[in-house]
C-alpha cells in the first residue's frame, strides 16, 4: 500500500498503517516467494555486529537476551594476531626503506 501522507519522507517498504514499515514477518513472507532467502543477511550482518561490539551493548541494541549475544560474539571473534604480525613486517619494510634511502643520500 502506498501512503500519501506528506508529513515526511515515504518508507522504503511502507505497512498497511500509515507512516508504518512492513512487519519482519510479512516482508520475510513477500521474499520467500521470489526464492530470496534472509536468514544469511541477518546472520552475516548479525555476525558484523557481534565482531564490533561488546555483548552487552549487542544485547541492548537488538533486544536479544545477553546469552545470546554473547554466543554471537563468541562466534564472531576475530583473531587480530594475523593481521598485527603484517603490519609488524609492513613497518620493519618501511623502516627499512627509509633507512636505504638516508643512507644513499
């Protein structure tokens, strides 16, 4: 259904209330019908959460019980020691660079 209330900008995917989104439910219903599944998008983006926030403001945001979001962010932890092992070579490269460089000059 189209609203033609003019108080604000129009919903992305407008309710049968006006000035209301569409409920999860229906929208979940209306996707699945075109074979589009939205469990994958919400876990991903739930798992993108989880990876940067703490439990408890993950809980409070969603409304999901802290159990729950601390087994999000359990699951979503990210292992940093990959990534501060390439920068630790990136700065020796670089270091090491402008060393060759202040010497030859």
């Amino acid at each position: 259904m189209i609203s033609h209330d003019q108080r604000g900008p129009g919903r992305l995917f407008p309710g049968r209330v006006p000035g209301q989104p569409i409920a999860n439910h229906a929208l979940t219903t209306r996707l699945n019908r075109h074979s589009i599944s939205v469990r994958p998008a919400r876990n991903g983006a739930l798992a993108a959460l989880a990876a940067d926030l703490p439990a408890a403001i993950l809980a409070d945001l969603l409304g999901m019980h802290v159990t729950t979001a601390v087994r999000w962010v359990t699951y979503a932890r990210r292992d940093w020691a990959d990534y501060l092992a390439a920068r630790a070579a990136d700065r020796k490269n670089t270091d090491q660079q402008k060393g060759n460089s202040a010497r030859s000059e």
